[in-house]
C-alpha cells in the first residue's frame, strides 16, 4: 500500500473556512461566520507579513490540516528568535498518514529559510497523543501554559489574602460606598 501523497501550501482567503473546522476548538466562542471572519483577518495579516505564514497540508489534493507560523522571541524577556507552530492540528480521518509530521516540517523549513535557531509548539495538556507526537519529533517540554477566567483567579487571589488584609480592603470599601452615597445625596438636594 502506498504512503497517501501530502504536499503543503501558502492559505489563502478562501481557505477560512475550513480553517475554521480544523481550528474550531482554538478560536474564539461565536457563531461560525464570526470566526470565518476572524480567520480571514488573520490570512490577511499573514499574507501581508514575512514574519507569518499559515500553512495547510493537502492530502491527494484535500485540505487535512493546518499550522500557523509565526517568528517572535522565545518568551517577552529572552529576546533569542523562535519559529512559534501555533495550533498544529490535523482533521481525524487524516491523522497517522503523514500530514502532522509534514506541518512540523514545514515550520522546520520555515525556520531554516529565515535563519531561526529554534522552533516551538504547543499541545492541549490532556491530549496524551498530541504531547507523545511532538516528543518524538524533538520538541520538549519549556513551560507549562496555565489559563482561568479572569474572575476565577480574583476569587483565589482573595482566598489566599489574610483575613486581616481582607477585612481591610472589606472596610476601605464600605468607606468609599458611603463617601459616594453621601455625595448623591448631596447633589440630589442641591438640584
């Protein structure tokens, strides 16, 4: 049997749309014609730059997968240049044919081309097959990327604050509450 013929290739606007199926657990909540959209700005973006490129891996001529590329720094303090493979994902009936091995190539190549020393990538913490994939390639663990609402965090934040500052902030609060109250109420009876 032979090995299914998977080439890569620049997107293009027109391309936003399965870029939204192959992306659809990366982007944005939202209706399907938002994210469309939001993808369309950013294949503009990407055609428009030589920093990034979207690349998407075709197999026997059919869209299976897709990475963007894009050259930044290896975090916001170590200014050192790094190829950033954001979202490597293939569609499931594609997977284990090649086209993930290809996107990795791809930003390896990519990298070359701009003379970039390294090339990160990132995978979903609970997807076992995604972290053992890259591992094989290479790419081993530097961070570890933690995200929560906003006002989850807050809520630890506070927990985590002793009482006695808590109680503060509590008071200093009602101060100000009252400051304002006092205040509309002074207005009120000047008008």
């Amino acid at each position: 049997m032979s090995r299914p013929l998977v080439q890569l290739r620049s997107a293009g606007v027109e391309d936003a749309l399965f870029l939204a199926e192959v992306w659809a657990d990366a982007l944005r909540r939202g209706d399907r014609q938002e994210q469309v959209g939001d993808l369309e700005l950013v294949i503009k973006d990407c055609l428009d730059s030589a920093e990034q490129r979207i690349l998407v891996a075709e197999v026997d001529g059919v869209p299976a997968g897709a990475v963007l590329l894009r050259v930044t720094t290896l975090t916001p303090l170590n200014l050192e240049p790094v190829v950033q493979a954001v979202s490597p994902h293939v569609l499931p009936e594609f997977r284990r044919r090649g086209v993930g091995r290809m996107l990795v190539e791809g930003a390896v190549a990519y990298a070359e081309e701009l003379g970039v020393a390294h090339v990160a990538t990132g995978a979903q913490a609970g997807s076992r097959d995604a972290n053992r994939f890259m591992a094989r390639l290479g790419l081993g663990p530097h961070a570890v990327l933690r995200v929560a609402p906003t006002h989850v965090v807050r809520g630890k934040v506070e927990a985590q604050r002793p009482p006695m500052e808590r109680h503060r902030d509590r008071a200093r609060v009602q101060l100000l509450a009252a400051r304002r109250s006092l205040r509309r109420q002074q207005a009120e009876q000047q008008d």
